[in-house]
C-alpha cells in the first residue's frame, strides 16, 4: 500500500511538534534548570502537559467527527452544534440517573451523548443528502437549533453529581514524566485516544475504509462499481456525529462536571481547524489538536503564573490566532476529499 | 446459421423529463464479436449503455443475457451476469492506487483486513494474459491516459466480464495507442469475449467492427456491414442526410504575423511543465492548427497566450506589442483577440444568466452597455437579439438563461459573443466538442470565413480529422515541445499520428 | 412583463412565508412537550412586538442591525463567500465608532457624527478585509478564518473596556474610569449620537432610516452596476468570471470589504443610536441572526428588509412573551433555526406542502469546498 497519500507535508509537520513538544517535557521536568531557565517549567510543566492532554481530547473527537463525516464527501460545521447538543445530553442523562451508582450514572450519560451525537449526524445527514441542502447552511442551522435548543431546556438549578475519575494503569503510570501524563488519566481520555488508532486502522485497511475514501474521492467511480453512494454517507455522518456529542459527552461528565450555556465555546471550529490541518488523517489531526490544546494550556498556565505583562485577553487569543496561521499559512499543500461538499444524484429509477 | 446472442435488447426506450434518449431499441450481440455502435453525439449510445450496465432503468423494454431474462437494478447485477463497462470518463480514483481501484467493490478480506496482496496477484495474472501492462502499486494520478484505460479494462475483466461496452475508447489515444487498443480488442476477442464499442468516428468502425449498428436521435437508424459500408454511407445514415466531410476552402493567403509565440515555458497547476520553449507564428489569413493528444500543454498553451496563466520565461507578441503575462482582459483589448473556450459550461458561459447577459460577459464594461456605472438594459437586449439571428441561435428569447439552450446552440452563443467583436487574432479550443453536426459545420465555415476576412486564427483540436479539415499549417505538440510543424498539404494521419506520440521525423 | 415579475415575486415570498408558518407550527408542537402554553406565547409575543406604539417601535429599533448583517451576509452570498463573521465585524465596527464616539469633546456634530459613523464603517471593512485577503492569496476558506475572527474580535473588544482584573492587569483604554468594577465605556458624546426620528420614550434613531437607504443602495449596486455584474458572476462561476476577463480576486476582496463595513455600519448604528455606550454584554446572536436573515430573505436586499422585520418581530416580541406567559424566550432562537433549516431547504418546503418546482433567479448559494487557491 502505498504511503504518499497517508503522510503529506501538513500531517508530518503536526506530528513533528507534537514529538518535540514531549521531548522539551521530558527534558524540562528531569533536568534541574538554572534560574533564568526556570520559566521553561511554565511552558513545559507537567501541568501545562496534563492542560494540554484534556484540552485535546474535545478537539480530536470533533476532528474525527469531521473526517469521518468529509472523507465520505459531507462538510461538516455544524460539529460545534452536535458537541453542545451531545453535552447537554449527557448532563441530563447524568442528573435524571444522579442516585444511581456513580459509574452506571455516568454511564448512561456517555450513552446519552452518543445518541444525541448520533441523531444531530444524521439529521446533518438528511438535511444535506435527502434534501439537497448546502452542506454549510445545514450546518449552521444545527449550530443554532443546539444553541436554541440546549439554552430553552435547560434547567439553571439541575446539578449533576459527579465526575470520571483518572485511572491509574500500573506500571506504564510508573515512567517519569510521560507517565504521570499518559498513563494516569480519565477513561473517556484514554478511549479518545484509542478511537485515533482505530479509525485511523479503519480508514486504510479495511474494506468499509476504501469503500468511504472512494465515495468521498470519486462517487461516481463508487457507484459503477456498486456501491451506494449516499447509504455510506448516511452512515458516516451519524457516527461523526456520535463522535462529537462524545467529545460534548466528555466537557460534562470528565472534564467540567456540570453545563453551562455554550460552554463549548468554539472548540467544534478549533476541531475543524485540526481536521484540516492534520489532511483528513486520524493521527495528523491528533497532532494539530495537541498543538491547539497546547496553545489553550499555555493561556492558563501564564494565567497561573500571574504574568500579566500581556493581557489576558490577547493570550486568549492565541489559539485562535494560531487556527488562522495554520489554515492560511498551508492551506496550499492540503488536499481535502475530491468530492466533498456536492451532492450525488443517482440516477432515479 | 442460428446462434443464440449473448446479450440481447427487446425493445428498449428511455424517457427523461423532457427528452426521450432511447426509442424502442433492438439489439443482439452475438458470442466473440465485435459490434460498434455509431451515432452522433446526443444519439443516446452511452444512455441505453448505461442502462444495459444497470445504471439506468429502462422506461420500457427487456433485456435477455445468454437467453434468459434479466433485470439490472444496478451495476452489481450487471457485473453478476458478466458485463463489464469501461466508460468515456474513467472512472478512477486518481489519489488511490490501481490494486485499491480495481478491487473497490469487490474487495478480497483477510481476518476483516484488505488483502492487497491476493488483488495484486491476480492482477498480474490477468495483465499477463491480455497483455494488458499494469502496476497493481501504482497510483492512478502518475498514470498516463493509455495506461489508465488498461486499468479500467482488467477492472472488468477482474469481474469476469465476458462482454465488454467500450464507451469512446479512443477519444484520449494517439493514434499509436489506438492500434494498441485494437489489437487488445483482438487478443479479447479471441478469448471468447463479445466487446460492443462505441464511437462516432468512422474510419475506427470500419477499421475493427464485425457489425456496425447506427443509432440516430435515439432511435436505430439502421444497420451496415463494415465489409460494404463507406464513410458516406455511414455518416448519412448517423446524421439522416448527405453530409459534407471535409470542409471547402480556398487556398490560404498568409500575411502579417499577428501571433508570435517565442521560446515559451510555463507550467501546470500541479507544478510540472507544461510548456517546453514553445515557439511559432500565426499569420492573418491563416489557419494553424495544435494538434495533439489531450494532456501534452494544449491546454496551458491557450491559457497562457489568453493571459489565464502566468508564463515562466519566454515571450508573447501580439500585433506587434509583447502581451506577456497581460491581464485577460487587457489582451483582449490590445490584443484584438476572441477566445472560444474548450469547456463552455467552466469557463465560456454562466449557465444560471440570460442568454443576453452571457453575449456580453466580456464586454458589459464597455459603452453602450454601461453608461454612468450603471447597466443599460435595453443596449444589452438589441445586441443580443441582433447576435441570435446572425450565429442561428435558437431559442423563444434572449432571457432564457443560458443552460436552457442545447449544447450546439449554446457552442454557438459563444462563437456568437467571442465572433461579433472587431478581431485579428482567434482562438478556438475544441471547437465542436459534443455538438451536433448542425452546428459543427456552421462553426467550421464561420472561422474559415473568418480567416478569408484576415484574421489569424489559431484552432486546438484533439480531434484530427477536425484539423486537417481546417487548418493550413499543423503544429503538434508532445509533451509540451513543439515536435513538429507541418503544411497541410504534406500532413498524413500516420506522420501526425507518429509525431503525436512523440517520434520525431528527420 | 410586469405581471411575469409580480408572479415572480410572490412564488419568492411564498418559500419563506411558508417556512415561516411551518418554524411556528413546530415551536407550538416543542412548547407543548415541553409544557409551555403555546397560544399565551404567541399571543404574548405578537402583542408585545406589534400590539400598541411601544411593540411597533421596538420591532423597528430591532430591525436596523438585522437589516445590515443581513445584507452583509447576503452580499457576500452573492460573490459566492460565506461570512460567518458578521459578528467580529460588528464588533471592531462598534468599538471603532466609541472610540471616535466618546472623544474629540467639542466637535459640532455635524462632523463629529459622521465621523464616528466612518470610524465604525471602517473598522468593519478592515475586519472583513482579513479573510478577503487571506483567502485570495493563502486559498484559507474564509468559514474558519471569520469564525476564528469573531472570538479575536470579542477578545480585543473584552480587552478595550476591560475593567482591570484581581491580578493587576491594567484596564483597557477605553475602560470608564468612573464606572468602577464595571467593563464598560463611558458615555458616547451628544455630538456623536445618532438623532431620533420619533423620540422618547420610542427612541426609534436614525439609524433605521439609514439601514433602508443603504438597502436600497445595496439592491442598486448588485443589480444595476457593473460591480455588482462583476460580483454576482464570480458567484455564480468563478472560472467563467475569470475568462471573461473580471479582476475576481479583487472582486472577492472587495466584496468582502463591503460586506465587513456593512456589518460594521450595523454595529456603529446600534451603539450611537440606541445604547450611547459599549459593554461586552451587548452583543447576542448578532452573526448567526445576519446569516438567517439574508438566507430568509433570499439572499436579495429587499428580502432582507422583509426578512429583517420579520425576525424584529420575534426579537422584539420575545421578552413580552416571556414576562406575559413564563415562556423563555429561548424558544425564539430555536424558531429562527426552523425557519433557517425550511428556507435553505426548499426541497423540505415543497414536500411538506407540495409545491411545483420554481425557478429562482434570485438565490445564490456557495458552493462548499475548504481551501485550494481561487
């Protein structure tokens, strides 16, 4: 098979600081630093790298939502909407089950999510597919029923109880530095990471992989060989959006606790940002969206330090800053799937 | 003599909103033969293909494989009863490989996993048997235009495909590789395979089919036997009444250069060179044509010289002045060109606006169709009205929007806009690409009349028998490189056809 | 001719109107599984935005902005641009306005108001200059650039009246000295204020009589210059627009450039005419009610307007309803994004109610396609 399509300029240049990222971590955290170097410890501290570990994994589901969703030819924007649907989901779910056990509580909520996630997919799904709407336009309008909808149901007093707590994993946990990062962590953490692997496995070997790459590259090459076009579109979408009301489903029962109106707060465009600067591959995109965490951690870890030189504001900025850069400045060298954002006739019968 | 056909078509029809593309058809192949079907473009060959191929259903009709019945809900049961299509636009994935577009749909599993590796051998099995070289590794977008067909035909075969539909095989070949296929053709037949292929070029169907069955606006117009049948005959019977097959012309009467073309490089949007140090003229008065396969800078060659694309080295001089990497539009002003674009639906027209908005696409800026920044209405209406009755555009009015116009008609508005102006230098790519007959021999006598009014024209066709028709000195371009210039008069198929595919004689 | 043109007309209102109805129906349906009283709400809603003068007059305050960042969004619909950043436009066109608006102490007004009006028109242009640019010269698709704009924006903005937090960080420079833990400006001046054409207690300002005007010029721009000749082509096929000689990335700036101040206009009208001041919490729905509209109203300048007073009215209606019947008026936005998911599917409509198909002369969609150069 060959490996030109999978790593292309953008994706390496993602994964390449993602890896010198770890690397100045581990340096920084075993080396005793002499005193004018101690501020290293501000950006590469263990706990700029834990920050930046949770602030990754919203991003990096909403970056598989998408890819699954354009690999198979439908844009998806409205990946913010369907991770603020998914989250509110998963917070009712949690409060209707809070006299539960915590586990089982939580459990459902993280069901909840997913069929939240699932059904705003699939509404993606009908609205572009079935009623030939611009895939953009369907995506705003789920942005604003999520928004509408989640801020007219929800219940200011409701308060969910509970939360995911980090799971220990032996050994591995024992590594300095890197261990106290990785291998102590949250489950939904773990399974965001996991989910990279195994989409990224599902895309390029196997057949429901080549079937969507087609679809998505070339449809009509898919639909002469027998493939239907649209049913894998149908299909894709509504795990896409599974994927992110996961990530929503993450922000309420792992990260934050409880929801708060529009607490997603751009992560859903941020995680499209990392869809396209990782080239629509899993693991390109969990580099760019390690970067893009890392930009969010850097902005609490200077809050923390109490360095007000530059205002808050403009260190809030950064990542969005740095979204821009990373879209204009390799815009040239992505390659988004061929056929993304039309819609496929068949011929009626 | 009675044998069975292998596949046989009772009385097709196929009806579109608006348009009826197949009339009650009837159709038998029979096992090991080549059968051509002929007709025009727009005749409905790729239509009632498509439906034998099961991409369409049939609004009435049957169709019989091996003797029995067969319904085709869509191409997996084609493929089931062993019919395979390659189409005119392949349909390749061009960022996968050939093993991955070959197996797409049919793909071979290991523990849950692709197993390339049984593809790709079986893929050289088959390459092997059908001498039909391929690369199961290779990508498809680093492949040549021959070889990709080759990939589309083991793509069938890889079904087990005992009848063939070749939809316009030849369309993208050098002549060299057209005898290629032909010989593939040969080699398939002997094999047991019954092929049906398409086309509306005469000298192919004479050259290769066992039968020739002609369809005419969506009906069977007749059939002929390639034995007795003449070019005439043939194309009376595509068209329906005498046809001129060459253009009359008097001599050519070269004057002044008006377009000259020095040592031009440029390239191409994916970065390879398109234009190797392309040098010639085209004087008033004459035709030149570019002649080529699609694909070897034709393309770049017109953008560039139109100012759609920046030039790397090299000069354009036209009229005298060195329009180099000009805008469009100053070129066309200085310039006094017209350009008739080889893809009118991406770049000649706007399908959604009137038609008198399309004739003034590249004018509107210009009094009488402005007037204080604001557009006047009625000047565009009047020269609209005045263009559609002088280029025989039909249509009930000048506001229907462009798109409802059909393909010769709206190759017309276009020759109409771009002909209408004051001009000495013209442009025309790919003239009469899909357009009735009609048309194309209106739009051959107005730029040969153009050239005995004195203007320079300069003519880019993949279609040889449209150059040699019109042009007085042939151009052919190979990769980019000017491979040879050569006077009408000492032009024969096979010299082009040599220099095409890149020998170069002498 | 004429009456081809009327027919023509009301097939378009039709769609909406349509869409409109069926958003209602449903928010009816949503209120009652949730509980809510349906008919108290629209009665509530309807008499609070249309019943008596104070209804009239808050519809029409409401109107103005949606006017603006509905043809903001609009004109660039018809370059074939997305602008999803209306509300960042808004923004640095506002706080450019207060900080004309709240200086220059002694200016007559007939300077000092213009001028302030200019500074928030620019402000807005500079802003959608950005992605203009960015996406002619880099290809970024100008969906991500504006949206990521829109939170720089609120953060610069949050910055300039920052009231200076616990840590020390010093306030903003247009921070109000005088209004202590606040994060707001000070009082734009008299001088810079937009007059009232029918005063208090109404308060309905100029800025609405300007918004019809700039609609108007707007609907002659696209429809009757070469500019807009120019710019609905390279909306309707960039490469065809290209050939035929149109500068299109000029075209795509400038369109973008237009679109920015509009939206700026709209935030400068707001703040000089109604609020006389800025504060962070000023700002709700503004982009995405800009993208409704101008979709509702097809994206034409005179369907903005109609689309504008329809949304004013929701707007307006939406915080009587909620003091009369205990409705949130959350229910409002959700409405809106029927109406949204109806009118950018006319396919939905036509099944739902059978309708033949109708050709639009009028509409224009982007087509969807993330980066590669123009």
């Amino acid at each position: 098979m060959s490996k030109r399509p999978l790593w292309r300029a953008t994706s390496l240049i993602a994964i390449g600081l993602s890896l010198a990222l770890m690397v100045m971590a581990v340096l920084v955290n075993t080396i005793t630093l002499p005193q004018e170097y101690a501020w290293l410890r501000i950006l590469f501290g263990i706990s700029a790298l834990n920050f930046t570990l949770r602030a990754t994994v919203p991003l990096v589901l909403g970056a598989l939502s998408g890819i699954l969703c354009e690999r198979s030819g439908i844009i998806n924007i409205g990946i913010e909407g369907m991770m603020l649907a998914g989250a509110f989901g998963a917070f009712v779910a949690k409060v209707a089950t809070n006299d539960w056990p915590l586990l089982s509580s939580l459990l459902v909520g993280v069901l909840a999510a997913l069929l939240v996630g699932g059904f705003m997919g699939l509404l993606h799904a009908i609205l572009s597919i079935r009623f030939r709407m611009d895939q953009i336009i369907s995506g705003t309008v789920l942005i604003i029923l999520a928004t509408g909808f989640t801020s007219y149901l929800f219940d200011r007093d409701a308060v969910a109880e509970g939360k995911f707590s980090a799971l220990h994993i032996p050994i591995l946990a024992d590594i300095p530095v890197l261990g106290r990062i990785l291998f102590e962590n949250p489950p939904l953490t773990y399974l965001a990471l996991i989910l990279v692997v195994v989409i990224h496995v599902a895309l390029f070997y196997t057949r429901w992989g080549l079937r969507t790459r087609a679809v998505g590259e070339h449809p009509r090459a898919a639909d002469t060989v027998g493939i239907n076009v649209n049913r894998y579109r149908y299909v894709n979408t509504t795990i896409g959006g599974m994927l992110a009301g996961l990530a929503g489903g993450f922000l309420v029962l792992e990260a934050v606790g409880q929801f708060q109106e529009g607490m997603t707060a751009g992560r859903g465009f941020i995680a499209l940002a990392a869809m396209i600067f990782g080239n629509w591959n899993p693991f390109g995109a969990l580099g760019a969206s390690l970067l893009f965490g890392y930009t969010q951690a850097l902005q609490n870890e200077l809050l923390l330090a109490g360095f007000t030189t530059v205002p808050r504001q403009f260190v809030s900025m950064l990542p969005y800053v740095v979204t821009i850069i990373a879209v204009s400045g390799f815009v040239g060298r992505v390659r988004p799937p061929a056929a993304e954002g039309k819609v496929y006739e068949t011929e009626a019968h | 003599m009675t044998t069975m056909p292998v596949l046989e078509i009772r009385n097709i029809s196929k009806h579109f909103p608006g348009v009826i593309a197949n009339q009650e058809i009837n159709l038998k192949l029979y096992d090991g033969e080549i059968l051509a079907l002929l007709g025009e473009n727009g005749a409905g060959k790729s239509t009632l293909m498509n439906i034998i191929y099961g991409l369409y259903q049939p609004t009435a009709g049957e169709i019989w494989v091996e003797g029995k019945p067969a319904v085709m809900r869509n191409p997996n049961d084609a493929i089931a009863l062993g019919i395979g299509m390659v189409h005119q636009h392949f349909q390749l994935v061009p960022v996968m490989t050939v093993a991955e577009n070959i197996m797409l749909g049919s793909e071979s599993v290991k523990n849950g996993f692709l197993d390339t590796r049984t593809v790709a051998a079986r893929i050289r099995e088959l390459s092997q048997r059908y001498h039909l070289e391929i690369d199961p590794y290779a990508m498809i977008e680093d492949l040549p235009v021959g070889v990709r067909q080759r990939v589309e035909i083991v793509k069938a075969l890889y079904r087990n495909a005992n009848i063939l539909i070749l939809d316009e095989p030849t369309a993208v070949l050098t002549p060299q590789e057209i005898e290629g296929l032909f010989e593939v053709m040969a080699r398939l037949k002997q094999q047991g395979t019954s092929i049906i292929f398409i086309t509306h070029k005469l000298k192919e169907v004479l050259r290769v089919a066992d039968r020739i069955v002609v369809l005419r606006q969506g009906r069977l117009a007749g059939e002929a036997n390639p034995a007795t049948a003449s070019e005439r005959t043939l194309a009376a019977m595509m068209v329906g009444r005498e046809v001129i097959l060459t253009v009359t012309k008097q001599a050519s009467q070269p004057r002044d250069v008006v377009l000259d073309l020095q040592q031009l490089s440029a390239h191409d949007d994916l970065g390879n060179q398109a234009l190797r140090s392309v040098s010639f003229q085209v004087h008033a008065g004459e035709i030149v044509g570019v002649a080529g396969v699609q694909g070897n800078g034709q393309t770049e060659l017109v953008e560039a010289i139109t100012g759609l694309r920046k030039v790397d080295s090299g000069q354009i001089v036209i009229n005298g002045q060195n329009l180099t990497n000009a805008s469009p539009r100053h070129i066309t002003e200085t310039g006094e060109i017209c350009h008739v674009p080889e893809d009118r639906h991406t770049y000649g027209m706007i399908d959604s606006y009137s038609i008198a908005d399309n004739l003034v696409l590249n004018s509107y800026y210009q009094p009488p169709y402005v007037r204080n920044w604001t557009i006047n209405k009625r000047a565009i209406q009047e020269h609209a009205q005045a263009l559609v009755k002088l280029f025989d555009v039909r249509t009930p009015s000048v506001d229907n929007a462009g798109d409802s116009l059909s393909g010769g008609n709206q190759q017309k508005m276009v020759v109409a806009r771009e002909f209408s102006r004051p001009i000495k230098l013209l442009i025309a790519a790919q003239p009469t690409r899909g357009i009735d007959v009609g048309s194309i021999e209106f739009i051959h006598q107005q730029i040969v009349d153009k050239r005995d009014h004195g203007v320079a024209v300069l003519v880019v066709s993949s279609e040889l028998d449209e150059i040699l028709a019109l042009a007085d000195r042939i151009v052919v371009l190979y990769k980019g490189e000017v491979i040879g210039i050569v006077p009408r008069a000492e032009a024969t198929r096979e010299g082009l056809g040599l220099l095409m595919a890149g020998v170069q004689t002498a | 001719m004429k009456f081809r043109v009327l027919r023509q007309l009301g097939q378009t209102l039709l769609l909406p109107l349509l869409a409109l109805l069926t958003a209602l129906v449903l928010g009816a349906v949503i209120m009652l599984l949730s509980g809510d009283n349906p008919w108290e709400a629209y009665r509530g809603l309807f008499a609070g935005a249309l019943g008596n003068a104070r209804g009239w007059t808050s519809t029409v305050r409401r109107m103005t902005p949606l006017i603006l960042t509905g043809l903001s969004v609009a004109t660039a619909f018809k370059a074939g641009l997305f602008n999803i950043g209306a509300s960042g436009q808004f923004l640095m066109g506002t706080i450019a306005a207060v900080a004309v608006g709240v200086n220059f102490e002694g200016l007559p007004m007939v300077i000092h108001l213009p001028l302030a009006i200019l500074a928030g028109a620019l402000g807005g242009v500079i802003w959608g200059a950005i992605p203009g640019l960015l996406k002619v010269y880099t290809g970024a698709h100008e969906v991500i650039v504006t949206i990521m704009l829109n939170y720089i924006a609120s953060n610069f903005v949050g910055w300039t009246v920052y009231a200076g937090g616990t840590q020390g960080q010093t306030p903003g420079p247009l921070w109000d000295i005088t209004a202590g833990a606040v994060s707001e400006t000070r009082d734009v001046l008299l001088s810079a204020q937009l007059p009232y054409i029918i005063g208090p207690p109404y308060r309905v300002h100029w800025g609405f009589g300007l918004a019809l005007l700039i609609a108007l010029f707007v609907w002659w721009l696209l429809y009757k210059t070469i500019i807009g000749f120019e710019i609905r082509t390279v909306g309707q096929n960039l490469k065809a627009a290209r050939y035929a000689g149109m500068h299109v990335n000029w075209t795509i700036v400038r369109t973008m450039m237009l679109a920015g101040g509009l939206a700026g206009l709209a935030g400068t009208f707001e703040t000089l005419g109604v609020n006389h001041k800025f504060a962070p919490t000023f700002t709700g729905s503004v982009g995405f009610d800009g993208i409704t509209v101008a979709l509702l109203g097809q994206t034409h300048p005179l369907g903005v307007v109609l689309a504008s007073f329809m949304f004013g009215t929701l707007d307006a209606g939406g915080t009587r309803m909620q003091f009369d019947s205990g409705v949130s008026a959350d229910i409002i936005q959700v409405i809106q994004a029927l109406v949204l998911a109806f009118v950018a599917a006319p396919l939905l409509i036509r099944t739902i109610f059978r309708l033949r198909r109708v050709r639009h002369s009028l509409d224009t969609t982007p087509s969807a396609r993330w980066g590669g150069l123009v």
